[in-house]
C-alpha cells in the first residue's frame, strides 16, 4: 500500500510530501491523520531543525478528499465535519507551533484546505504553474485549516473577505504580489529543490532563535505593544541562553563566522 505522507530526512531537513498525486493530493482521512501525527513527532525531534512541506506530482494540495466526504454527508451520521476538529485544527496548531521553519513547495495548484496549509509555512516557494484558490464557498463552507488567522495576516482583511468570498483563483504572479508567495522560480521542476536548499540554509541556522521569532510574531499579531514587549523579554532570555548565541557572539568578535548547533 502506497503511503499517503513520504518522510525524508536529509542532514538536519525533513521533507513531508503529500502522496497522493492521482487525486492531486487532496487530503483524506489516511493523509491527514499522518500530517498530525508526523507534527507531532517533529515537535521534539532535536535532530530536526527545518521542514519542507511538498505535493507529488504536478499538484501541491486539492484540499479536502470530497469524494470521500460525500460518503460522510450520505451516511448522514453526527456531524459532517468533525474533521475540523479531528485533523485540521490540530494540524494547523502542529504547524504554527513547531519551533523551527517551515518551507512549503507550492507547485501546481494549492485549493481550500491546500491553501491553507501552504499558508500555515513560515516561507512559500512557488513556480510559473503556482494558483491558490480558496475554494471553500464553492462548496457552501468557511475557511479552515487556520485560514481565517493566516489569511489576512498575509493580505490585509478586505482582501481575505474577497479571496474566501469569491472564490477567485489567484496566479503566480498574482500571488507573489499579494505575499501569498514569498519567492518564484523560473522553472516548476525547481521549486522544490529550491525549498530544500532554503530549508537546508535554515537547518544551519540557530533553531532556538528561529522558534522564538515564531512565537513573538504569534503573540505581536494578535496582541497588544505590551503583550509584544513581554514576549520579546521572554524570547531573549531563551536565547540569551543558549550555547548558540554565546558561540556567535564570540565569533563575531574574533571575526569568525559562526556555527550554529541548535541548541
């Protein structure tokens, strides 16, 4: 049985690829239950220091399996869409939480609950075939996935409203404007290498530091000056702490470059 989430680790990068490229990777139940539960192991993996997250095929993700929801609606048992609960929003937590980078790959088209995910990255690589469609009121539904957080933290608010209530797909180029994208590449067949290598500059970097920058940036978005000043202090104090700031420090006055351990 094919599986429906390769798992590459290569150095200090793990590279997740939603395997399903017959059905451009739309995400069934088997798929996502293997995306939270890879989160979750990354979590605590030291060995890991950057993510890349990647579709086989010529697809990033279609979404939701709605093949397999229909299944759900006509058996007509409970709630329809307990996957919410269930798989998407611990996987959303599991991405915006993990304290290290993550880079999506984003080639071909990224739909509803695809998009969303590309959103939850830190750094979105995408290709001249790259289109985001947040295709959720085609089906009569909201966002999900964490899209009504991402979203307009990337775009501003009035055009999050248009992009979820239109349903209007959004080109490369459209897209790099916008910041849903934050770089292209010339060729399809190079942006995943090119989120590998990004991700492998970010694996040599100090991983402490990178998490903290994620979790600030959480609490600056949502919360007050005040809430972002104490959660600066906080995020010193961890890296001020750590093996890798004394080691940089130190090289920058004996004008050495650094290197980082993550730790």
């Amino acid at each position: 049985m094919t599986e429906p989430l390769l798992v590459d680790r290569t150095d200090a990068v793990t590279t997740l690829t939603l395997n399903r490229p017959a059905a451009m990777n739309a995400l069934d139940v088997g798929l996502k239950e293997a995306l939270r539960d890879a989160l979750a192991e990354l979590e605590s993996d030291r060995t890991c220091r950057a993510v890349v997250l990647a579709g086989a095929g010529g697809s990033f993700c279609a979404g939701q399996d709605l093949r397999e929801h229909v299944g759900t609606l006509q058996a007509g048992r409970g709630n329809p869409l307990d996957t919410v609960q269930a798989h998407y929003n611990p996987i959303a937590a599991g991405f915006a939480s993990l304290p290290k980078p993550v880079v999506a790959a984003v080639r071909g088209m990224a739909a509803g609950a695809g998009a969303s995910l590309a959103f939850l990255a830190d750094i979105r690589i995408g290709g001249p075939s790259t289109s985001f469609l947040m295709a959720f009121a085609k089906v009569g539904l909201a966002a999900d996935t964490g899209a009504s957080w991402t979203l307009p933290r990337l775009v501003g608010h009035a055009k999050a409203v248009e992009l979820l209530m239109l349903a209007e797909p959004v080109r490369a180029d459209e897209a790099c404007r916008l910041g849903l994208l934050n770089r292209m590449a010339d060729d399809d067949e190079k942006v995943l290498p090119i989120a590998q290598e990004l991700a492998a500059r970010l694996a040599a970097g100090p991983t402490v530091a990178y998490g903290a920058i994620k979790r600030q940036l959480s609490v600056a978005d949502a919360g007050t000056l005040a809430d972002a000043l104490a959660a600066e202090a906080q995020a010193q104090a961890i890296c001020g702490a750590t093996a890798d700031h004394r080691a940089a420090t130190m090289a920058f006055v004996d004008k050495q470059k650094p290197v980082f351990e993550g730790r």
